[in-house]
C-alpha cells in the first residue's frame, strides 16, 4: 500500500492539446506530459481527465469516408470515432507512463453516472482505493453512450469538475491550447487582456466566457467557467491553463504564476452535498418558485408546493433539480420529493392538500433543506 498524500489532483487534458491538428495524437505532447507527472507522482495523488478518443479513431480510419462521417456530424458516428479511438488513446498513454514504472487504470464516465447518489460513491470510492494503491486513474467520457455530451457539452471540462468533487481535490487544472481566461478572443482581438486570478464567479467573468472553440474538442470557456463553478463551490482552485508551457504542471502546483486561477470558495459540506454540487451543469430540471417561497428558503426552509409558480423539464423523484427564483436566477439545487408530472399536480396548493392530488405521498417539502445547496 502506497502511503502519500501532500496534494490530491485532478488534470484535464484537451483533445486540442494532445493531437496534431485536431486529427492525429500528438504523441511527443502525451510523453512531454506523463514525464511532468512522474516528477511530481511520488509525491502527489494524481487522477487524469483526458480527451482525445475521438481524433485517435480519426486516425485509425481516416479516409474519404472517415471525412464525410465528420461533415454528417452524427452522434452516431462520432461515437463509432471514439469506440475505435479510446483503445489507442489508452495505449499510447500506457506507453508514456510505462517509461517512468507508472501503472494507469481506465475508467469510462458519463455524467449521468453521477446523478444517482450511489454511482457517485462508487466512483468515489474506485478512484480513491486506486489511489491508495498508487495506481494513476485515467478516466474519460463513455462517449459510446453519452449522447447529450457528444452533442452538446465541453470537452471533459465538467467531467473533470465532478471527479475532483467526488474525490475531494485540492486542485483541478484544465489544460489545453489556451493560456488562460481572457476578456476577449485572443485569436481575433489583439487588446484581450488575461485574467490572472478570478476571486468570484459573477456576471463579468462570464461575459468573458465567449472564446475558442476547438474543432475536434467541444470545450470553449463557457463550459469551463461552468466547471469552475463547480470546483471552486466545492473548495478547490482551478486553473486554466496551456498544456504547451514548460514544466506547466510543476509551475501550478508551485503556485507560480501560470494560466487563470480561480479561488476556491470555503467549503466544509458534507458529501451530500458536495455530490449535489455535481447537478449544476446537468439537472434535469427546474422549479420557478414565487418571492415569499425564495425568501422561505433563504432563510433556511424547505421548499413546499405552495410556493412553486412552475415546473420545467422532465425528472424522476430522487432527480437533481434546479431552483429559481422568477426571474429565473438560480438559487440552488435540489433533490426533488416528486417527479416533474407529481409537481405540475400539486404546485401551488398546500402540503395538505397533496393526498388529493397524487398517488403516493412522500412528504410536504418538494425539496427538503437537507437535501438543498445554494449556488
């Protein structure tokens, strides 16, 4: 049993980073950076987040063909990219790692394997015993089933924020191309200014939030300030970084002055709801509830049926909602009593009244305050 831990980390890799021209692997990128891991290994536990399955299947098939699969863009056929890809993504970091004696494990992800409390623990509990044993996890999204993520969501971004939640890290770092958070597209604008250090995500730094989007990678700064989001309500500091800067691993962790970093916020929730935090960028749904029901609720109280105004989404009672207030700014989330179809029932009326009105009963609270974490 391996006995270290100074800091617990969780890095990103960008599909950007580590190919060529968004098509091949960039295999003298993936040695350059398992050899910055394995300087600081025996120190530090190390979890790796890494795209890139789909450009490595489009290598293996490249052809004609291959070219017209990506013009379709289909979800299917991306997903046929990474089955092919994922084995050969693996391999050539198993190669990279093998040079320094380091074993790696894989583990495939989607985000929905996080919604129910038990697979979060499970992962929880995987990646943690892995490290223990002083095996490197490499985990990337099980892209093979993970439809609304091939279609719609950043490049492992948010993946990653969910793992360092569910592993309790002191430090997520986001590596790609791009150097940081910068008040405008750097690649088009020559007066964007970087922003070393984000103390609060508020309404500018997401105005910032408008930059590249890499061609094989999904991942522009709108998902990673959403990852952000996530990491640092948790308690951990995140960075945005170039994987392309010399030593940049080593630099951080050194906390030089390198990329973005965002301030963690104080944080000591339980695992509950540091698990509820994972909900941010995927509930399934949300509630709209009135101003005497958001002000009951900052005051610490539960939300009841009474105060919702309207019910958005489909979700299953156990879900992971979103709870807003009528101007539709979030003010938290939730695990919800009822499903969406129960709440469309019995939004409005009292407690008491729910007997009449569905078919089972599972409490007066819609969302009980024990269940429920402000954004």
């Amino acid at each position: 049993m391996v006995n270290k831990r100074q800091l617990r980390i969780v890095l990103k890799f960008g599909s950007n980073l580590i190919t060529t021209n968004n098509t091949v692997l960039n295999y003298n990128v993936i040695d350059n950076l398992a050899s910055q891991i394995a300087k600081i290994f025996e120190e530090h536990e190390i979890v790796l987040v890494t795209s890139g399955a789909v450009a490595a299947g489009l290598q293996y098939i490249s052809s004609e063909s291959t070219t017209k699969i990506l013009k379709k863009n289909s979800v299917v056929q991306k997903q046929i990219l990474a089955s092919v890809g994922q084995p050969i993504l693996m391999k050539a970091y198993e190669e990279s790692f093998d040079k320094y004696s380091i074993s790696v494990s894989q583990a495939l992800l989607a985000r929905g394997d996080f919604e129910n409390r038990n697979g979060y623990l499970n992962i929880r509990n995987t990646l943690l015993e892995l490290l223990q044993i002083g095996i490197l996890p490499i985990i990337n999204e099980n892209d093979v089933v993970a439809v609304e993520e091939l279609n719609r969501y950043g490049d492992n971004d948010r993946l990653s924020a969910m793992v360092a939640n569910a592993v309790d890290a002191d430090i997520l770092i986001l590596l790609g191309t791009i150097d940081g958070l910068y008040t405008k597209d750097p690649n088009l604008n020559n007066d964007a200014k970087k922003i070393e250090i984000v103390e609060k995500i508020d309404p500018k730094i997401i105005s910032y939030a408008k930059g590249p989007v890499d061609k094989v990678g999904t991942g522009g700064m709108i998902s990673k300030i959403q990852a952000a989001n996530i990491a640092t309500k948790s308690g951990i500091a995140m960075y945005i970084a170039s994987g392309l800067q010399n030593q940049v691993i080593e630099r951080i962790i050194n906390d030089e002055t390198v990329g973005t970093k965002f301030l963690p916020e104080e944080s000591n929730l339980e695992t509950r709801k540091r698990w509820l935090l994972t909900g941010y960028a995927s509930s399934k749904g949300e509630i709209i509830l009135d101003n005497g029901a958001v002000k009951a609720v900052n005051n610490n109280a539960s939300v009841l049926p009474a105060g919702v105004v309207s019910v958005m989404g489909k979700f299953d009672r156990g879900d992971i909602i979103a709870i807003k207030d009528e101007k539709s700014t979030t003010i938290g989330l939730g695990i919800s009593n009822y499903s969406s179809s129960e709440i469309s029932k019995i939004k409005g009326v009292k407690s008491s009244e729910i007997n009449e009105l569905v078919e089972n009963n599972y409490g007066d609270e819609v969302v009980h305050r024990n269940n429920f974490i402000f954004i």
